[in-house]
C-alpha cells in the first residue's frame, strides 16, 4: 500500500467518517497526499493494485488495495468498517483499538448509532454532541463527486488529521502499557473507608483511565484515585476517577500542603513534590464514608 498508489476511490453521497479516517491514515502512515474520488470504482479500478477503493465496491482483498465492509458480517464486539480495514493493513489495529472513538466510530457506522448509545448505556443517541467541525469538514468532502477531485485543503487537513492520530494512539498505547504495571496501594480513610490508588511517578497520565478499568477488571482492585506528577508545577496531582463519592479533594482545601484544589472534589495540587507516602497520607485524609 505504502509505494504506488495513483488514486483513491470512495463512494460518493452522504460522507461518513469511518472513509475519511480510512484515507487520514493512509496519508498519515504514508505521506502521499494522492486525489481522492467519490464515485463507484470501475472493475478496472478494483483490479488496479495501485488505486486504493475504501468503503465502497463490495470486496475486501487488500493485495488489490479494496477495503469494503459491506458485504462482510459485522461482528458485535468491534464490527469492521473501511477505517478498521485500512488500519489492519497498516498494522495500526491493535494500537488504535485501545481508543474509544476508534471503537465507536466502528459500531456507529457498521451496526448504526442506536446500537453504539445500547453499547454506551444510553437511552438515545447524543446526536447533539455531534462536533460541527467534523459536520463541516464531511459537508466540504461530498461537494466532490464523480471525476471532480476532493478539495486538495481536505486532503492536507485529512493528511495532518491522521499524523497526529496516528502518534497520539502510539503514545497512549506506550504509557497504557507502563501504567499496567506500576504501583497501586490501599488506603484507608478516617472512617474506615478504604480505596486503591495508582502511583504515577510521571507527568504522562495518556491512557490512565483505561489501565486503570482494565486492572479494576483483572483483579479486586477497587482503585478511586491515582497520585502522579504535575505536568504543570513542582508537585503532584491528586485525581479522582469517575467522581467516586469515596473520595473528595476539597477536603484539603486550605491545608499548607496544597496549591490547587478544585471546589469539585475531582482533583487537587501538591505545592512540592514530596515523599509519596506523605501524598498518599492525602489522599487518605480526602476519603469519606460512601453515603448509603
């Protein structure tokens, strides 16, 4: 995929982003800004080993460079789509799919939005989270059909779109993989409240979420909070996941110890950067007995 590629094919009408992700990440991975088409392919093109045909043609044979889902059978648990397609061949897969929009851009086009909302434990869709920027980017790409070219302001933006993609889904999945394994203590609070906390002895908290659900699910951990490096001072930085009502920062609202503490309860500062059990003595003066 990566030499001699003239041309891309994608179908033409409504434009979805799982196609225009498809082409971010060839650009992304490759450099090569070639033009882009929406139009149905020719079987001359679909026989071309140098005309990439993504989301449209009805065929999934990546040694001609077709990469079409819809004649496959969507699997429930993360369905293909042109983009998943592409990223396999790429071998960019298994380090994007610890992304939760590359997950939910794969159900939302291949099994449709209420299926994606089921999945996220919504009633309906939220279609009014959809961003204009993207609605705007999608409107600019399908002025473009037939022989007329996609915008050649798409294809830079698409191409800085997937470079970025692309490097921040490798940084996440680096730092999810050391955040597997570092420290996570118990704690207990004053009234006997106990948690675990995950100790971050660096700034980088990328993908701390997603270690730290996927550790509560490994084992009987019940990690509420994390402690790592502020990323902007000289202290630490005191999180709370999920609002858990077993920890609240505000607290240590006042103390000599703290620079910032956030009259949400979800987060507060350390002046310095002291020893961790003197932070972690914090965080176990911020728990409070869960209210039944």
């Amino acid at each position: 995929m990566k030499g001699n590629v003239s041309k891309i094919v994608v179908h033409k009408g409504q434009a979805h982003a799982d196609e225009l992700m498809a082409c971010a990440l060839y650009y992304g991975v490759t450099g090569n800004t070639v033009p882009i088409y929406r139009r149905d392919p020719t079987e001359e093109e679909l026989g071309d080993p140098t005309v990439l045909v993504m989301d449209v043609g009805l065929r999934h044979e990546p040694d001609l460079l077709n990469f079409d889902h819809h004649q496959l059978q969507p699997e429930d648990e993360l369905p293909d789509c042109a983009a998943t397609l592409v990223a396999k061949e790429l071998g960019l897969h298994d380090t994007l799919k610890l992304q939760p929009w590359y997950r939910n851009m794969a159900t939302l086009d291949a099994l449709g939005p209420f299926k994606l909302a089921k999945r996220m434990g919504l009633k309906d869709f939220p279609f009014g989270l959809l961003s204009p920027l993207e609605m705007g980017i999608k409107k600019a790409f399908e002025e473009a059909e037939d022989e007329h070219e996609v915008a050649s302001w798409i294809v830079t933006a698409l191409k800085v779109i997937g470079t970025a993609m692309i490097k921040d889904a490798v940084r996440y999945a680096i730092n999810y993989e050391r955040l597997l394994d570092v420290d996570v203590v118990r704690l207990h609070g004053p009234d006997g409240t106990a948690v675990d906390v995950i100790i971050n002895e660096d700034s980088d908290t990328t993908g701390i979420q997603a270690a730290r659900d996927a550790r509560n699910k490994n084992d009987p951990a019940d990690i509420a909070a994390s402690i790592s490096f502020d990323d902007r001072g000289e202290g630490w930085a005191l999180y709370r996941f999920n609002d858990d009502p077993r920890v609240d920062f505000t607290r240590l609202c006042g103390r000599d110890e703290i620079l910032f503490c956030h009259n949400g309860g979800f987060i507060a500062k350390t002046k310095e950067r002291r020893e961790r059990e003197e932070v972690l003595a914090l965080v176990a003066e911020a728990l409070v007995k869960e209210a039944t």
